[in-house]
C-alpha cells in the first residue's frame, strides 16, 4: 500500500495542494472547540471516563485536519482510528454506567461493535447513494438501541441518545451528498458533517456526564467529594 499516495475523496478537493480543503480542514475546529468546553465540565471525581472522551475528540479533530490537508493515506488512517477508538470507549461507558454492567462486561460490550460492524456496514452498502458513509451507519442504530434500553430507567438519558442519533444521521446526509451536490455546490458538504459531528459528540459526552452525575453523585458525596 502506498500510504503517501493522494486521495481525492472530497467535492472541495481541487489539487493536491495542502490548501486545497480550506472549509473542511478548517471546521476540524468543531472537534477541538467541543473537547475543550467538555474538558471543563468534566471536572472532579468520577469524571476520568468522561476526560479520557474529551481527550480522543480532539484527537479526532487533529486526525480529520491532517487528512482533509495531506489528503493521503496515512493521514486516512489518521481520521478514522480516533473514531474508532471514541465509538470503542463511549460504548464501554454507556454500558457501565447507562445499562451498569460491571467493567469487564462492558469491556466485552465495547469489543462487540467490531464483529457488529463487520456484519452490518455490508448490509448498509447495498443502499443505493450511500457510498462510504456506509462505515459510520451502524454507529446511529446502536445509538439508538442505547436510547431505547434507557427508555425506562432514564428518560432523560434516552431522549438525550435519540437526539444524538438524529443528528448522526443529519451529519452522515451531509457527508453522503458531498458528491451528488458538487457540480452545484462547488464547496460541497463535507464541512457541515464536521460541525454537526462537533456538536453531536460533544453533546453525547455531556449525556454521559450529566447521567453519571445523577446517578453517582450521592456516592460521591458519601465518599465526601463534591461532584462536578
């Protein structure tokens, strides 16, 4: 594999020069700008999970940059590990402290995306214009699986999943017609999939936080500190 070959994946990419995808390069920002709001709030006991979270939204936010400007493969890989290892962990989260499985179990939950996405991104390839966002179509379901399961023990908690599952999916639309729509818009719509993305991640962070808060912080308090 040649992994300083040039991709041309982007309707903004016109050459393969380092300026090329100024509006999607540049939105990378959304990334960096909601891991540091969320950095913030996830302060005091209880909230390393949730760091760690904040930790690898900005590294998607570096990884995504390094793509849309060197646009080749190693800056490919660059983009979607982080992703990868953000679904991983937020997985490992919910299902500790949404569904309170214990540690290893929730290890064994976050472990099983990958054979889930191995069995479905096949499945979501055969619908007609959706291309490679077909990789990202099972991160939305299982969100809302999670939504689901939490319907009863948390309202707030699901209402706040199936939002965030609802705007995955308005971020992926804009990412599946960053081809269709070049021919008239030149800029394309790639941009849009990374600050939807900013808000989205950032926001299930903040679900994750505010859940955990409600639920630990008399644990919290009994231990004698106070939860952020």
């Amino acid at each position: 594999m040649d992994w300083t070959g040039a991709i041309d994946a982007y309707c903004e990419r016109t050459g393969p020069g380092y300026w090329s995808e100024p509006a999607n390069a540049l939105t990378n920002l959304a990334f960096v700008l909601a891991a540091a709001v969320m950095w913030r709030r996830c302060q005091g006991p209880g909230m390393a999970t949730g760091r760690a979270m904040c930790a690898v939204l900005a590294v998607i936010g570096i990884g995504s940059w390094l793509f849309h400007t060197h646009a080749t493969a190693w800056a490919s890989m660059a983009d979607v590990l982080p992703i990868l290892g953000f679904i991983l962990l937020y997985v490992f989260a919910a299902a500790r402290d949404f569904l309170g499985l214990r540690p290893w179990q929730a290890g064994l939950a976050a472990a099983a995306f990958l054979p889930y996405a191995a069995l479905t991104v096949p499945l979501w390839q055969r619908v007609p214009g959706l291309g490679s966002s077909a990789g990202y179509a099972p991160v939305p379901v299982l969100i809302l699986v999670f939504a689901v399961l939490m319907r009863r023990r948390d309202g707030a908690t699901a209402r706040g999943l199936a939002l965030g599952a609802g705007i995955l999916v308005l971020s992926l639309a804009f990412r599946t017609l960053d081809g269709p729509v070049c021919a008239a818009l030149p800029l394309g719509t790639h941009f849009l999939w990374h600050i939807l993305n900013g808000l989205m991640l950032g926001g299930m962070i903040e679900i994750w936080r505010r859940h955990r808060i409600r639920h630990h912080a008399p644990r919290m308090l009994a231990a004698g500190a106070a939860p952020a």
